[in-house]
C-alpha cells in the first residue's frame, strides 16, 4: 500500500525538474570573461617578508606577475597583501594596467638586443624557426608573454627576479622594426628580391 501510494502522489504532483547545479544554465561569458580569456597570467616569484610584534610575527606576501596576450603585448606588476591569494590578483591587475606593446617578427625578435636593470643583465638573440625558447623561468615567462616562441637568451649578472624580468621587459621594448627605423629617417625602404637557384647546366654527351 505505501508503494501504491506514493506511486499516485507522484502522479498528482508530476514529474520533478532537473535539480543541482548540472542542469543550470551557463553564464554569458562575455565582456570580462572574454578578456580574460585572451590574457595569459603568470606568476613569477612570490616572497614572504615577516614583521615581529607582540602578539607574534605578522606575515605579508609580494607576488610578481606577468600579463600578456601573446600577441605583442605583455605587463609586469607587483602585488602585496596579507594573502597570497590577494597578492596575486593585485598583481595581476596591476600588470593588466601597465600592458605594453613589444615589437616582434613573426615567432621571434627583429634584431639582437642587450639591456640591464640595476644588477640584472639580459642579452635576447633571435633564432631561426623551430628553436624553442632558451631561457630560464624567469625571462621565460616574460617572453612566453609576449608571444615569442623562437629566441636565444641569456641571464646576465643579478638574479633577483623582479630586476631580470624589468630588464628583459626593456629589452623588448627598445627592439624596432626596419620599417620603423626607415620611416624616422625619412627614407624609403627598398625590397630586397630573393635570389633566383642557378639553371642546371646539361650534361654534356
């Protein structure tokens, strides 16, 4: 008797709708999601500094982050809180903020560049299609960034990460394009034609 009738409650009620959160509708994903989307964010190096006071130590965290589109774009900015959590997306903002654009030639750079910050210095060479990136972690992640995939590095000096990623950061802003240096002087640049392969000589008989 119970089965028969909770079999007719259910008949009266009807069938139940879809329950949890399996069924619910997505959300728009537009606008900010979009961006974000688009946006790479790396953390590069976080750091806990300790203060002493009387009830016991009182930590606080700095976390450096790099944003980039991997389109020529890419952002460095250093976050502080109590949470690392709270660092991070302090820092992350702050390198959206401070995006900047990098010249670039298809996967790798235009030319060879050397920069330094304070103690650190970097030296960036181009490389032919199919190398890789050869750097370490942290000049990787600025240049991963910015969308190079091809390129020749070398840490130099200091190995403070925020003064290596500011310095690799330099470097790439000071690369220039040909045609940007031509059109500054005022000059015209002239088109270099590929040279023709040498006509195969018959063998003689």
């Amino acid at each position: 008797m119970a089965e028969i009738t909770k079999t007719e409650g259910e008949e009266q009620r009807g069938p139940r709708g879809p329950r949890g959160r399996r069924n619910r509708p997505a959300p728009d994903e537009g606008g900010e999601g979009q961006e974000s989307q688009e946006l790479v964010e790396k953390v590069v190096f976080i750091n806990r500094s300790a203060k002493v006071v009387k009830g016991g130590r009182r930590f606080n965290f700095s976390a450096l982050v790099v944003v980039g589109d991997k389109k020529g774009r890419v952002g460095v900015g250093l976050g502080k809180a109590g949470e690392v959590a709270d660092a991070i997306r302090k820092g992350g903002e702050s390198a959206r903020n401070q995006m900047v654009g990098v010249s670039l030639k298809d996967a790798t750079i235009p030319h060879e560049v050397f920069s330094h910050y304070c103690g650190a210095k970097v030296l960036l060479r181009p490389a032919s299609p199919g190398t890789g990136i050869i750097a370490g972690k942290t000049v990787r992640a600025v240049l991963e960034s910015a969308g190079v995939k091809d390129i020749l590095s070398k840490s130099l000096g200091s190995k403070n990460a925020a003064n290596v990623v500011k310095a690799t950061l330099n470097a790439l802003l000071s690369l220039r394009q040909r045609e940007d240096i031509y059109k500054a002087r005022g000059l015209q640049l002239k088109k270099v034609e590929t040279p023709k392969a040498p006509e195969a000589i018959p063998a003689s008989s």
